[in-house]
C-alpha cells in the first residue's frame, strides 16, 4: 500500500498553457531536462536533445499509428445520428467499440456508415454485443476491409482537450499527430513524445552513434479515462496490446553489454518495456502480448534508464508514472515531480499531446 490518493498528483493548469496545435516545426517545441542525480533543472529546445544523449544509447520509440477510429453513422428508419469509436479490431470488419449514445443501440441493431461528405457509404454495421463497461462489439457488413476504408471515412480521434470541429481531418492534424517512424495501424492516440522527431533529427542520432530500435503498443482510448478511485490501489488500469521485436531485443542485451542507457521515448514505450521484463524479455519478445501495468511511486524500473515524455494531464495515470520515474524505489518521486511542472507552468511550457517535451535521466 503506497497510502496515495489520486488528488495527490493534481496541479493548477491555465487553460492558455495546453497547445492546440503542434509547433511550426516538428523539433521547434522546447525541452525541460531534470538531472535525477543533481536534482537540477535546465531549459533548452528540442533540437538540443543530442547533447543529452551519449555514443551507444539505444532510444526506443513506439510505432504504433494512428487510425481515423471516429466514424459517423445514422440508424435505418429512424435518422438519428451516431458516433462510432473504434477501440480493436477483432477480426476483419469486426470491431470492439464505443457507441455513442450507446443506450439506444441494443444487440441486434444497426447503424448505417457514413462518409465524411455526410453521404451513405454503403457499409451497414450490426451490434453483436454489449458488455456491461458499454463497450459494443461490431460488425460492418462489407466485402472490403473497413481497415482499409478508413482514411475515407474516419476522422482523427483528437484528445478531448484539442479542439476541432467535426468534420475531415485536417491536414495539419493528419500530419501532425502522427510520428515519422509509425508504421503499425492500431492505436486511436498517438505517442505523442515522438511527434517531435523529424527523420533528419533521427538520422542525425544514429551518426552520432545513437542506436534506434522500434516496439509497439497501441494506444486505447482509456489513456484519456480519468482515474476514478480515490486511491491509486483502487483503479483498474485498461488494457493495452504490445509487441516487443527480437530485433529491439538483441538491441537492448547489446546496448546494456557495452554500457549505454536505455531511453523510452514516451511513456509507451517504457510500459511495453517493464510489462515485457515482469515476464522476461526473452519470454516476451516475438510475439502480441496485452499489458494493464500501473505504474506509479515507488516503482523500480528493470529496464529503462532515462525517459522523454511530454507534459500530462493532471491525476493522469502518465502522470504518475512519470513520478515514478523521477525516484525509483522511493516515494518522494510525486513531490519532485510536481515541484518540476510548477516550474514548467511558471516558464510557460506547452502541455499535453502538441506540447513541450521534458527528458528525465
């Protein structure tokens, strides 16, 4: 028992401070950098994380890609509108989702696709199943794969603190909230540590003698639920699907051999990273694995030294996580913790999913 309650992790945000659009350029955000050791903040610009890093540290990034999971649908005879929220798929045209309103659409009912031009697609789906948490398994009645349908019929699911109107994508966004390196279609948020990185940026790592290595975790609309308990004990953390490669693997044992640290870009890639070390990375590596690691103070970490991450919502599960990271094994990590966004609140950092960037080592 670590006798923390969620109110613990809160802190005063003004609203002005979350960024609703990404910087001008990819690597223009800026960086906060904490020295666990000195206990010392620096302030500088993304562009100057390379004198952070050392010759034969492996950085690992989550390339987990973003999916239009927002479809709009009306019901047959009756016209009204709905909100389809893809979570997982299941099998082909077979999906875990969220309906909304969920109430009005018991099993057996359906719902007719929309494309974004607010035309029928063609495309009826049917509700084969409800759980009692209100998710609705769905089936689209199609002979093509609607994975494959989706960039002309889904939007981007944005957070909710990012405000869009409903509609297409826009292209900043179909851009933006997506890293360079995402190749595995997936998650409905983004990861969003990596957005700042441009492939020169990268290119310009591994000259320098930085390693890159991938794993994947797709991101689940839980990332947003708000902790409900009023303890960290009581919370049921959702679940999550991981992949951590054979090859990112061989990358860790040879970095670990030569004395380099292991830097999670994001707060993904460092759950898929200690979730694969509670079974055994050797045991976990090579196959789809799911995850509902909760982690928060006084967490040791087995297998990250150093992390980047961005700036989190407040009573966030990240954000707890990220006060494990700040003293492992202790608990004054949250004191830390907050102390540090204070000061990124002071200096009128940028937060959230588009916002500034803070490395931790």
């Amino acid at each position: 028992m670590t006798g923390l309650h969620t109110i613990d992790f809160n802190y005063e945000l003004p609203t002005q401070l979350i960024a609703q659009h990404p910087s001008e350029r990819r690597e223009g955000s800026r960086l906060l950098i904490y020295g666990r050791e000195s206990g010392t903040i620096r302030h500088e610009r993304f562009s100057g994380l390379a004198g952070e890093l050392n010759s034969g540290d492996l950085l690992i990034v989550n390339n987990s890609r973003v999916i239009p999971a927002r479809l709009r649908g009306t019901r047959p005879g009756t016209g009204s509108a709905v909100e389809i929220f893809l979570l997982e798929e299941l099998h082909e045209n077979e999906w875990w989702t969220l309906l909304r309103p969920s109430k009005r659409f018991p099993q057996g009912a359906f719902i007719d696709l929309l494309r974004l031009d607010g035309s029928h697609a063609g495309i009826r789906a049917e509700v084969m199943e409800k759980t009692v948490t209100g998710e609705c398994r769905i089936r689209f009645h199609h002979h093509t794969n609607l994975l494959g349908l989706l960039d002309a019929y889904g939007e981007v699911p944005l957070p909710p603190y990012i405000k869009r109107l409903a509609g297409p994508t826009a292209a900043e966004d179909q851009e933006r909230y997506q890293t360079v390196y995402a190749k595995v279609l997936g998650a409905v948020a983004a990861p969003t540590a990596g957005l700042h990185f441009t492939t020169e940026h990268l290119d310009a790592l591994q000259k320098q003698g930085i390693q890159v290595a991938p794993v994947t975790l797709h991101v689940g609309a839980g990332t947003f639920a708000p902790v409900k308990s009023a303890t960290l004990e009581g919370h049921i953390m959702h679940e999550e699907r991981y992949f951590l490669p054979q090859e990112t693997l061989k990358a860790i044992q040879t970095c670990r051999s030569q004395g380099g640290r292991v830097v999670a870009v994001g707060t993904t890639s460092l759950r898929v990273l200690e979730s694969a070390a509670e079974i055994g990375l050797e045991q976990a590596a090579g196959r789809w694995l799911r995850t509902r690691l909760f982690v928060y103070p006084p967490r040791k970490f087995a297998v990250v030294d150093a992390l980047l991450t961005n700036f989190h919502l407040p009573q966030s599960t990240l954000l707890m996580l990220v006060s494990a990271f700040f003293t492992p094994g202790r608990s004054e990590g949250r004191e830390k913790c907050l102390e540090t966004y204070h000061q990124a609140v002071k200096e009128q950092y940028r937060f959230f999913s588009y916002g500034d960037a803070m490395f931790i080592s």
